[in-house]
C-alpha cells in the first residue's frame, strides 16, 4: 500500500477477508460476500470498499458484481491472469474469447511470468503434457526461439506449437503422431503472439 499509509482494523479485516477470497476462490468477492463473511450490512461493506478505495488499497470497477481490484503494492504475490480465449492444439481455430474471466494465482506459480492465459483445445500438443481443456500461461512476445512452445497466429487463426527454426524453414511442430507439421511459406500470413509459461489443469 502506499507509504505511511494505515489501515483502521476494520478495513485491515475487509482486505483480510478479500485476500482470503482471492486465494480459495480465485476471483474477488462481491460487496455481498464480503458482508457475509464480516457479518455486516451490504452497505457497510460498500463503505468499507470506498474508504480501501480511497487509501489506494485497491480499486473498484464500477458496474461490476466482482469489480475489486488489488493494488499491487497490497498483493505483490499475486498474479491476476486474464483468460482471454481458446487456443488450437491441433488445426488453427479462431480465437474465441472469453472476456471478463479473471484468474489469481501465487506470482511464483509460473517462469517467465505470463500476461494472459488460453484455454487449449485438441490434442496435437499431447507430447509435451498439454491437452484439451487445459490452460496455458502466456507471455506476450513476438520473437521465440527453436524448439519452444509458442502462441502463433497463421492467416489469422491462432495455434499452439513447438516453433522449429532450421534450414532457413519454418515449421509448427505438433507433439502428437496424428499431426502433420504445420509448413509457414514464405509472405504467409504469420507472427508469433506468445511464448508459453506452464499450465493449469482443472481437476
């Protein structure tokens, strides 16, 4: 939080109660869970939300049922990923997004540290553990290196893939015996989104 600044015990509570939220649940709470948790009234919880707002603890997005957002100097663990969309792990899909899911994670959770995360589909990727329905951490970054796993766009469809650069040729690589490699012709429509960090799989 910023320099000198105090919180009364009270509010030392709500934000208490917010981290505690953030880390079970992986979203924040709304103002009526938060007043659930410290046995208050839903207006009380709104005036502590301001008066945390109002130290630079955090900050509210207005119109937004979750809409609590930590400073980073309050949770400087924490890592809040955007779950931007779906990503091919087999034949290039169009990225299909899903705006507004926010997901909290421990900052050491993955290396280097991501921007955003996908959710995969298909199975071309199988070989190096990563399958249909996880989620994969990327790093925005639009140069990669030979043999890592990237998010590539291809004639605006968007992969995931192991990037082989040799021979002056270039090729999406599938871990997968049912996958061809993916040839990228020279003018082809084509650039590196990200480079993947790790994974997530649900239960």
């Amino acid at each position: 939080m910023p320099p000198m600044m105090t919180l009364t015990p009270r509010q030392q509570a709500a934000l208490d109660a917010i981290t505690d939220h953030l880390d079970g649940e992986g979203v924040p709470p709304s103002a009526t869970e938060l007043a659930r948790r410290l046995g208050i009234r839903h207006s009380a919880a709104q005036k502590l939300l301001r008066s945390l707002a109002d130290k630079q603890v955090l900050t509210l997005l207005p119109g937004k049922a979750r809409g609590i957002r930590l400073a980073a100097s309050s949770r400087p663990s924490l890592l809040h990923l955007p779950l931007l969309g779906r990503v091919a792990a087999g034949l290039p899909i169009g990225a299909d997004a899903e705006f507004g899911e926010v997901r909290v994670f421990d900052a050491a959770t993955f290396s280097p540290t991501p921007d955003y995360l996908l959710r995969v589909k298909g199975n071309s990727m199988e070989g190096d553990g990563i399958f249909g329905g996880d989620l994969i951490a990327v790093k925005r970054s639009a140069t990669a290196d030979h043999g890592q796993i990237v998010v590539a766009r291809l004639d605006g469809e968007i992969t995931v893939k192991r990037l082989e650069l040799r021979d002056n040729r270039l090729r999406l690589m599938p871990r997968h015996p049912d996958h061809a490699p993916i040839e990228i012709p020279p003018g082809s429509d084509f650039g590196i989104e990200g480079v993947y960090c790790g994974l997530l799989r649900s239960a």
